[in-house]
C-alpha cells in the first residue's frame, strides 16, 4: 500500500471507501488514528470520536454493512493532509454528503474530522 501524499495512495483509499471495502480503509489509518464525525446526531458539542483501529474499524464495518452508494469527489492531498467529498445514496433515495478533511502522519491518517450532511 502507498501512502496517502500520492496519486496512487488517494485514490486507493477512494476505491475502497466506493467498494464499501471497511478493510481497506483501516488500512490507510494510523495505529492511533482520531476521527470524529458530526452529523444530525452528534452535533458540534457531543460529536462521535472513534479512537484507534477497533472503534474505527467498527465503524466503518458498520458503514460498509449498510447497502449504500458511495461516491468520491474532489479528493485532493498533500504531505500532511488530504480532503474530499463523498456523495452517497440509500436504496430509497435518501442522499448524505460527507465533507472530510484529515491530517497525515508518515503516510497515513492521524486525525480526521467528518462532518455529514442527509436529507431530511
């Protein structure tokens, strides 16, 4: 696996992030890797902090359980950070998008925030 600062290493994480491929997305994560995520449930004040590769791990096994589109846009990345856009849609329509930015270590994801976005 390449690291995230390349070409190559975005969009490996994008394809596993559209396959539903929760594996190998953890795989681009940082032993000790923070993500927090604010959406309709975990506002500013009481955001979801998932800490080290068992809670996002669990997470993301959860997300990519559910049969859900996943689409990534504008997905861009630096030596120490990276951002991008996923588009996403449940069997009934219902849309969420997800903005996340993250900051790199060696390569991999130390700190990500999420913020998502549904229909109402």
């Amino acid at each position: 696996m390449s690291n995230l600062t390349s070409a190559t290493g975005i969009t490996g994480l994008s394809t596993a992030i559209e396959s539903r491929d929760a594996e190998a997305i953890l795989g681009w994560y940082a032993a000790d890797a923070v993500l927090t995520v604010l959406d309709r449930d975990h506002p500013p004040t009481a955001p979801a902090v998932y800490r080290g590769l068992d809670e996002i791990g669990a997470y993301y096994r959860d997300v990519c359980g559910r049969n859900i589109e996943h689409e990534v846009r504008d997905a861009v990345a630096t030596e120490s950070g990276l951002g991008f856009a996923q588009h996403c849609r449940y069997p009934d329509g219902t849309r969420v998008v997800c903005t996340t930015v993250a900051s790199l270590r060696d390569g991999r994801i130390d700190r990500q925030t999420a913020v998502q976005v549904w229909d109402s």
